[in-house]
C-alpha cells in the first residue's frame, strides 16, 4: 500500500517506465476502440462545432467537416480524459503551478505576458494547421502511426522534430 | 463481445475519456507536459521526450502486431504524400518549438497549471485547426496529392513475408538506440 501511494505521488516518472505504460495504453485503444491513440483531429472537431455554433449549419457543408465529421465521439472525450488524468497527476504528485510564462521563457526573453501569449498563440496555430495538413500529430503520426511501421508517419515525426528543432536553436541557440 | 463493445457510440466515450485519462497521467508523470522538457528536447540536451516515445513505440509495436496476428484488432495506417506529409509537420514542428507543446502535451500542461497552454496553446491549435478547415479544399486539390506513397510500412518494403523479423529488428535498434543515449551520457 505504501508503495503504491508512494508511486502515486511522485512527482516524476522513469520514461521508460511511461513509454511502456503509452504502449499498453496504444494496445488497449486498438484493441477496445479499435482506434489508434492520436490527439489533433478533436482540434478541428471543436473548430468546426464553434463555427457552427457562430455561423449555424451551414458549415457542416465544408468538405473537411463532412470529413471528419463534427459530434462529440471517442477522440473528443480522449481530450477531456487526457486533462482529467494530466491534472490528477500533477496533483498527487505536487506539482501544479499555475504560470503564465514559462520560468525558461523568462530568463531568455523576460517576464512580459504579451509577448509569451502572442508566440503561444502564433505557435499554436502552426500546430493545429500543421498537424491537420500532415494528417496526425506527436500522438497520431509520432506514437500510433510509428509503432504500425508506417513510413509516412515516420516521415511526419522526422519533420516534426526537425522543423521543432530548428525553431528552439533560432529562439535559444547560444545561451 | 469486442464487437458490440467496438460499435456503441455510449461505451466507446467511456472509453475515450478512461483511455485519455491514463494517456494524461502518464504524459504528466513522464514531465513531457513541460515546457522546458520539451524545450530542452528540441535543444537537443534533455532526451526525457524521445526515451518517452520510442519506448511507446518499441511496446505498442509488438502488442499491436502480436494482437493482429491473433485476428484481434486491424491496423489503422494514415496514407502519406511528399505533399502531406512534408510541409504540413514542418509547419507543425515551427509552431511546436514556438508554442513548447505539441497538442496532447499542451492539453497535459494545463492539468499542472501551464495558462500559456491555455490561452495560447489550446486556442492556437483549434484555430489553426479551423483555418486548415478553409484551407482544405484548395490544399487537397492542388497540393495533398503530390507524390502519393500510401499507407505502406517498413514491413511491406523490406519483407512483407518475414514480418516478425522486421519487427524484432525495429525494436532492437531502438532498444540499442535508448542504451546508446544512456551510454553516452543523456
């Protein structure tokens, strides 16, 4: 008992030891959902069902829509799961804190609100768009797409990393 | 049993948010839903991010192909092109050095209190979700298609009737690949 509550509360983990637990989890969604794990497309679902709250129903008619279709499904209710579980350990563990600007953000580029958020925000949508023309993200391409082999997804991962790691060198590189 | 389970829309958002759930907590106790952990990744000093997913990838892999032997499950592989699969994730990677999250991690930091994944994370990427929604048309009729390979995996190139072989040959770069990295200090 004590061991498991002592696990339960670390604050950190092996990576090995949570690279194994997303391999089972990646087993159990192929196998219970039929579903590879993969985050991005609830994105564009929660773009699509905000416009359509704005504009109405017309535009359920935008072929990517009709796509991917916009209902509140099992990739949705990953989503919400992945901040329940993303919050619950942070919080056995100690380590919620909440901040604005990240403590290695400030010491590069200092303390102001504006100019995190306005790279956040440029940064997310580069994600959402990215991830939707490249048809995955970290989880669908980098996780689910490389453990079936799929060369594609392969070649998605590499680019992640690599468009990733020349961004940090440009933001950080020399300190 | 699998089947009727598979098929109800009911037990399949069960399942999501259970699955999400787990999938949160171990993306948070691996500390991957840190900005500087990911940062340092990118950085190329701190390798928490890629032990995290190749060791996924070495585990899902034989359960996954063990489980498709057996009949149990079926593969789920997304067609690649020069054209998706190229521009896209390098746009992708841009906005992941400058966001610091990519969108299951960035959903993850909010659950420790990141509010930059919030209000600039999670409004970002379904706005740029949304964008690619008014860009798809035009993106799949001149550009999705270019160069087209499918959806074939390193199996089908190097030997489609040793599959096995294949596989335990991928795990056990990784694994060497993980204790070379451990080796030289990472």
């Amino acid at each position: 008992m004590d061991v498991i509550v002592r696990i339960l509360t670390a604050a950190e983990w092996s990576p090995y030891a949570v690279g194994v637990g997303i391999g089972v989890l990646s087993w159990l969604a192929f196998l219970l959902s039929d579903h590879p794990l993969g985050v991005s497309t609830a994105f564009a679902k929660t773009a699509g069902m905000i416009e359509r709250g704005v504009r109405g129903p017309q535009v359920t008619q935008r072929p990517y829509y009709q796509k991917i279709s916009l209902d509140i499904d099992w990739k949705w209710m990953l989503i919400v799961g992945l901040l329940l579980g993303a919050f619950v350990a942070a919080w056995l563990g100690g380590t919620i804190r909440w901040e604005w600007v990240p403590a290695m953000w400030e010491s590069r580029f200092g303390s102001g609100l504006g100019a995190r958020l306005a790279v956040a925000l440029a940064g997310g949508v580069c994600v959402g768009f990215g991830a939707r023309w490249g048809r995955g993200c970290t989880s669908g391409h980098g996780i689910s797409g490389a453990l079936q082999l799929v060369l594609g997804s392969w070649l998605a991962a590499l680019c992640f990393f690599l468009g990733g790691i020349i961004t940090a060198f440009a933001l950080y590189g020399g300190v | 049993m699998l089947d009727r389970m598979r098929s109800s829309p009911g037990v399949q958002k069960l399942m999501g948010l259970a699955l999400g759930f787990f999938f949160g907590f171990l993306l948070q106790k691996g500390a991957v839903c840190n900005y500087e952990v990911i940062m340092d990744q990118l950085l190329l000093r701190d390798f928490t991010v890629i032990k995290v997913i190749f060791t996924a990838i070495a585990t899902g892999m034989v359960g996954v192909y063990a489980m498709r032997a057996a009949g149990l499950v079926s593969l789920h592989k997304k067609p690649g092109s020069v054209g998706a699969s190229i521009p896209g994730p390098l746009i992708f990677g841009l906005g992941f050095g400058l966001l610091g999250y990519c969108p299951g991690t960035a959903v993850g930091a909010i659950g420790h209190g990141a509010l930059d994944a919030l209000v600039g994370g999670l409004v970002g990427i379904t706005l740029g979700a949304g964008l690619y929604a008014v860009a798809f048309p035009w993106l799949d009729r001149h550009v999705l298609n270019v160069g087209d390979f499918g959806d074939r995996t390193l199996i089908d190139v190097l030997g489609p009737r040793y599959p096995w072989a294949v596989i335990v040959a991928a795990v056990t770069v990784i694994i060497a690949g993980l204790g070379m990295l451990e080796y030289i200090g990472y």
